[in-house]
C-alpha cells in the first residue's frame, strides 16, 4: 500500500452530515459494506467532501537514475497500484446498482458513517502487520456511534458503523489473526517482565546477526528478569530472548487521540507482538527508577480491554456532550 499517508488529520470543518441516530437495537447493530477506492472517495463528495482519514500520496515520479537504469520497486508498485484504481468502474455507476445512491442521494448510513470519521471526537488509530499483510483500520467515535474504515490492500476497503456497546466486539476483530499466522507452542511463557535496555539490547544483537552477544548482555542484568513464577535464571533469560526476536511474526499498534478540539491530544499507544502461540501485550513501565517491559499472553477479545483505561474518560466526555 505505497500510496496511503497515515500521517493526515482530517480537518475539523463544519460539512460533512451529523451521524446517523440509532434509534433501535437493529440501528445499533454492526453494518458493513465493501467499497472500492473511488467509490469510497465519491461518497465522501456526495457526504458534503467529507475529508477521509487518510491521503493518497501523489504519483511516484522516476528520477534520471531510474530512467537510464529502470524503475525501483517502489515506483514499480505505485505504478501498477494506480493501473488497477484506474480499471475500477465508475463509482456513480456502481454505487447506484448497489443501492447506495438513488437519484444522486448517498444512502443515510453510508453518509452518516462518512461523517462520523471527518468529525469525531475520539480516534483509534491501528496498525496491524501478519507475515506479509498489513491492515490498516480506522475507528472514529462520537457520542453512541462509532465508524470503521479499514483496509488490506488500498485499493478495497471496508466501511463499518455500530452502536458504542459493540465496539469491544469490533475491536476482537481487528487483532484477530489471520490465516496466514501459524500458531504452535512457544517458548515465551504467559508473563515476563524485564528491563527495557535488555529487552532493546537483545533484539538488536538478533537483528544484526550477533546471538553469540545474548549471554553477555543477560549477565548484565543478572536476577533482573522475572517470570509468573519469580526471577528466572540467566540461561532461560538468554532462550527467552533469543525466541523474542525469533517468534515474532506480527505486530499490531493503536494508537488513541482526542481529535475534537484543535489540537490532537495523543492519550495512548498500545502495541502487541505476534508470537508463535498468540499475541502478547508490550508495557513499558517504571519500577524503582529503572524502565522495564511487561510482556504479557493477550487475547484478540482483550484489546478492548487494554484499551479502554485510557479511552474511557474521553468515551464518558463525548457520551456527556451528546446528552
């Protein structure tokens, strides 16, 4: 996905339309639809140009180097991103055969759901990386309504809209490992606290191809590393961190942000690690002055748990402004 800019904040302007009000529990029930790029960026003009929360960067443009010795694999990519946009039908003509728009009016839901992510009061930010896949999911929340956007590939995105009381669901379904992670034993048991320099320190000795250095930097932090049954000893440190590095095989951040003044106010990150057994939890925390990481065995159901400390002030403010 060369071409979406997750770094946009979308703009506070008074034009898309209000969220539609869930009057019923079938209001409030989950509702999805897939769209394509365009027709994704055609709704949002019929939604009064409602800003999306991302951008699509502009065309990867060959340098001199690239026109005498052949494109990178980067403008390669965008070219052939931008070919399959391109071969996409009209979005009036599709979104019309499928009902979302009838005589030029985008269906309320579709609309109302487009306005909730151009003017929320909370968002969620996620980034979520399997094996070879990457997601990205877009949560906004406004009073008891919460929009979704979501997407693979750039191109096929899946737009959602619930009531607040399902968003603990939504959110099992973004950490829900795909197919492509094949889960067995690992060596990591459920909880492991330890110093944050060694954690770091380790993690690149892998990376750079120099394990032979993890016994050292264990002995460094001898007595330091704690397990669910206590300290754990310098060789099962050194196993635990070598598998740290060698399980990984995802990785998912969300980030969490007040975005109803003018200033976004930044309130979280949570960020969980992919290992061969499951997903762990990653918290930095200070103990006795010393910074040090909790990794802890999580569930897909227990992301909103995590979190929901630091979201529930600003869900309980929008909840009382909507009142």
């Amino acid at each position: 996905m060369p071409t979406i800019d997750l770094t946009r904040i979308p703009s506070r302007e008074p034009v898309p339309p209000a969220p539609v009000p869930l009057r019923s529990p079938i209001d409030a029930a989950p509702r999805r639809v897939g769209v394509t790029l365009p027709e994704l960026q055609y709704a949002a003009r019929l939604a009064g140009d409602a800003p999306l929360p991302f951008d699509v960067a502009p065309p990867v443009a060959a340098d001199a180097m690239q026109s005498r010795l052949g494109q990178s694999p980067s403008t390669t990519e965008d070219q052939s991103y931008r070919s399959v946009v391109d071969a996409l039908h009209e979005p009036v003509e599709s979104l019309t055969r499928r009902g979302l728009v009838v005589d030029g009016v985008l269906d309320a839901g579709v609309a109302g759901a487009i306005g909730l992510l151009a003017a929320p009061h909370i968002a969620l930010d996620a980034d979520l990386r399997v094996g070879d896949v990457q997601a990205k999911v877009w949560h906004r929340q406004e009073g008891a309504a919460v929009a979704s956007l979501s997407t693979v590939d750039g191109i096929v995105f899946e737009l959602g809209w619930f009531g607040i009381d399902a968003w603990a669901t939504e959110l099992a379904r973004v950490a829900a490992p795909s197919e492509e992670a094949a889960l067995k034993a690992s060596v990591l048991p459920s909880y492991v606290d330890l110093p944050l320099e060694l954690a770091d320190a380790a993690a690149e000795a892998v990376r750079v191809g120099r394990g032979d250095l993890i016994p050292v930097l264990t002995s460094r932090h001898s007595g330091a590393t704690r397990g669910p049954d206590g300290v754990l000893s310098d060789d099962v440190v050194a196993r635990l961190l070598v598998a740290l590095s060698g399980e990984a095989q995802g990785r998912l951040r969300a980030l969490v942000a007040d975005v109803s003044g003018d200033e976004v106010d930044t309130v979280g990150v949570v960020s969980w690690t992919l290992l061969a057994d499951g997903w762990r939890a990653l918290r930095p925390h200070h103990e006795d002055g010393v910074l040090r990481l909790e990794i802890r065995a999580v569930e897909p159901a227990d992301l909103a748990g995590v979190i929901a400390p630091v979201m529930a002030p600003l869900v309980a403010n929008s909840s009382g402004e909507a009142r």
